[in-house]
C-alpha cells in the first residue's frame, strides 16, 4: 500500500475543539482505508492557535509545524514560501515517504505543495475550494502569478464547483481535461435526522417557535447582516419566529448592534460558536437553514443541513445553485437582497416540505460517494508512478 500526503490550510485537532478545515478531516476519514499511511501537515504561525498539538489516530499523523509572520503584505505573500520551509522541516525530520501529495487550497497550501512535488518528484493533487480560485488569483499580478505556478504543477486539479471550472479554464488557462468537480460531501452518520422536541428541549429552546438556524463565521462576506435586515421583516409578518446564529468572528459587535438597532432582541439569538459535533444538534432543532453568503465555493453546512432534512434558503452564489435545483430542497435569492430573503424565508416557513425526499436527494453528497471519486483521480494518477 501506498503513503498519502495531505499538504492544507487548517486541520482540526485531536478532539474537534478546533474545527478549522473539518472537511478535509471528513474526507481523511475515508481516504485513510486505502493507504498504509496518511500524513497531515498543515502549518501555522507562530502565536496562532497555540493549543494545537500533533497528534496521530488510526493510520494519521497530523502535524502543525510553527513559522514565523506577520499579519502584513510583505508576509502573506510569503506565506506559501513559508508553508513550503515548514513542512519541508517535518518531512525531513520524520523521515516521511509518500507517493502522492494533495492540497487544499490553491494558496497557501496549493503552492507549498507544488514545491514539494518537485522537491520529492511525486503526483501532486490540488482542490481549489472557493475564493483561491475566484477571488485571491486577481488581487494583482504578483498573485495571479503565485496561484497560477500552484495550478499549473498539479497533476491533477479538483474543484468543487462548476462554477469555480468555468473560472479556471477561461480565466486561469487550466486545460479542461485537468480538471474535476467533486463537491464537498458531509458525514451521514453523524448528519441525521433526530426527533426536533427532544433537541430543542436538550438546547432549551422554545418548543412553539419556528426557528430558523444559520451556521458560518461572523465575517462580511457570510451576509448575517443581510439576514438580521430580512428578519425585520419576516417579524413584521409573524411572530413565532425565530432566527439562532451559531458562530463567532470579528463581526459579533456589529451584529449586537443591529439586532439592537432593529428591536430583534427578542427574535434574533447570537449563539457563539459551537464545536462541530454539537451542529447536528442546531440543524435537527431547526425549521430552516438560511446562508445569505455574498461568496461561496460549496459549502459543506449546506449538504450537512439537506442532510438531516433541513430545507434550505440562501443566495445563488458558487456552487450552491448547482445544489439547490429544485424548489423542493429549497429556495434562492441573489446575494445583499434582504427584501428577497425575508420573502423567501416566509414562504419557506409556510411550505410543507418533504423532508424525506431532501434526505434521500443528500445521499449522492455523502463523503463515501465523495471520496470514491477523489480516488478515481488518485489512481489514475498513481498508475503512471513507479
């Protein structure tokens, strides 16, 4: 059996406290069955998430090493460089041998890994997951130029939408036959369906409320802002209702502020963050799932809400419309329209959805169907090594 190497941004730690990067351990959970050995790297900067420790369960070892930065240009344009050093360090210090490297993200992840391929002159798989493919490549020059020497060393490129294909092969130049799209996937076993009074009663939520649930980091570019705004309105029309944020970030003060502002106290609940085993818990107590994002890739919360049958309402960005086909898993609006998603939230609320159905239409994502088309790439790409 062959040795993978997993090259990514952020890994969760031994018990998920830190879920930075929960996919790509999602994912290692399947891919760890075929090979003798699985290694993790992903470097972080010193002073940043200090509890994170190495750790190794199954056939993983995970490893965090430390490089110095700074959070200013000159550094994060180094980034890649210094994810490249970093990891150079812990390959040479544990002596590790593998036979294929895949990283998550174009940058700094992507470019470390190309790097590293031909350092060691092994097949490097990149996934391009959402902004390091629509977004970082056309900061400036200098950028384009990083993310492009990161794509073009690839083997083979996976990306997760169509949407993020049409970008690579029109604007990155990335010939068509070097790409797939392969969604995200979530964990049907943990993501499914419990009976709602009991979680609500486990949460101590209202049992007579129609709760609408949203779960992303408090940064602009998830649009709670948009959602506080549409509430306004939803309350406007009924009042047995209400909206939990679960998540946390930089915007927490400013949200505070608006629900305030907006008189929502009583309808609008800033949940903090939560660790990722306890979200089935939020999405199963749910009426409706909501992700107002102004950008996505393809959101893994979104094949984790269909998953235990949440009915789902968001904005017609990245993947998420190549999901979401069918009004009878849930309904669109474009991004920053607070007035779309107050109406499409209403109508959502009044729908008999069948729930069952969005189940069954969730299985295709799970990470075992996922993660067999991750391996198709893999052993095409493993045929033609020694």
């Amino acid at each position: 059996m062959r040795n993978l190497l997993i090259i990514t941004n952020s890994y969760p730690n031994k018990d998920n406290s830190f879920h930075g990067g929960v996919f790509v351990k999602e994912q290692v959970r399947y891919l760890e069955n075929y090979f003798e050995n699985v290694y993790v790297i992903s470097p972080q900067p010193w002073g940043s998430n200090r509890n994170l420790r190495d750790y190794e369960y199954d056939n993983v070892r995970v490893y965090y090493p430390r490089f110095f930065h700074a959070p200013v240009e000159f550094f994060r344009k180094r980034l890649g460089d210094s994810f490249f050093k970093a990891a150079l360090r812990i390959i040479k210090r544990e002596k590790l041998e593998f036979d294929l490297i895949h990283a998550h993200f174009t940058w700094p992840s992507g470019y470390a890994a190309a790097k590293l391929s031909k350092e060691f002159s092994v097949p490097l798989v990149i996934t391009g997951h959402g902004y390091d493919i629509y977004e970082l490549p056309f900061r400036g020059r200098e950028w384009f130029k990083k993310v492009k020497f990161a794509l073009d060393s690839a083997d083979h490129i996976v990306t997760v939408s169509k949407s993020n294909f049409t970008i690579l092969t029109t604007k990155l130049d990335i010939p068509e036959d070097k790409i797939s799209v392969i969604p995200n996937g979530f964990n049907s076993h943990k993501f499914r369906p419990m009976d709602k009074l009991l979680v609500r009663e486990q949460l101590n939520l209202p049992r007579d409320k129609k709760i609408i649930l949203n779960v992303a980091n408090l940064v602009p570019v998830k649009g709670q802002s948009y959602l506080i705004e549409a509430m306004e309105k939803v309350v406007s029309h009924r009042k047995d209702v209400m909206l939990i944020i679960v998540g946390d970030g930089p915007l927490k003060k400013e949200l505070e502020i608006q629900i305030k502002k907006l008189n929502l106290e009583n309808y609008v609940m800033l949940a903090g963050a939560k660790p990722h085993s306890e979200i089935l818990l939020w999405m199963n107590a749910a009426d409706l799932f909501v992700l107002p994002s102004l950008s996505e890739g393809n959101p893994t919360v979104m094949f984790e809400a269909l998953g235990v049958g949440l009915p789902f309402v968001g904005t017609a960005v990245g993947g998420v419309p190549e999901i979401i086909t069918s009004e009878d898993y849930g309904l669109l609006c474009p991004p920053k329209d607070p007035k779309c998603l107050a109406e499409k939230i209403l109508i959502a609320l009044e729908k008999e959805w069948n729930r069952e159905k969005i189940m069954n239409y969730a299985d295709q994502y799970t990470w075992g169907n996922v993660v067999n088309q991750i391996l198709e790439v893999y052993q095409c790409l493993l045929r033609g090594s020694p």
